[in-house]
C-alpha cells in the first residue's frame, strides 16, 4: 500500500529517514554514513534550520 500523499506548506517540517530495500544496507561504510550527515549539516546550515 502507498503512502499518504505529504502536505507541503511554508514553514513545514519534515521527518526524513533512509531504509534500504529488501533489508540491504543503505551505506557502504562510516565514511560513507558521515558524508551524509556532513550534507544534511550544511543543508541545515544554509536554510537556518537546526540540525
């Protein structure tokens, strides 16, 4: 079954979660696990959200 349709609105904010297919890793390593979290920071950091 598909999921709800997301509401989308100014100000809105959102939950958002990696899971792997079939229960495959989502990342190949830790190196690979801080790029993502080095991303999501300056994400955060460039639209004044908190990380």
């Amino acid at each position: 079954m598909a999921r709800k349709v997301r509401l989308q609105y100014p100000g809105a904010m959102y939950h958002v979660m990696n899971r792997g297919g079939r229960r495959e890793a989502v990342f190949e390593d830790d190196e690979d696990r801080q790029r993502l979290l080095e991303t999501l920071t300056e994400a955060c950091e460039k639209t004044g959200l908190a990380p």
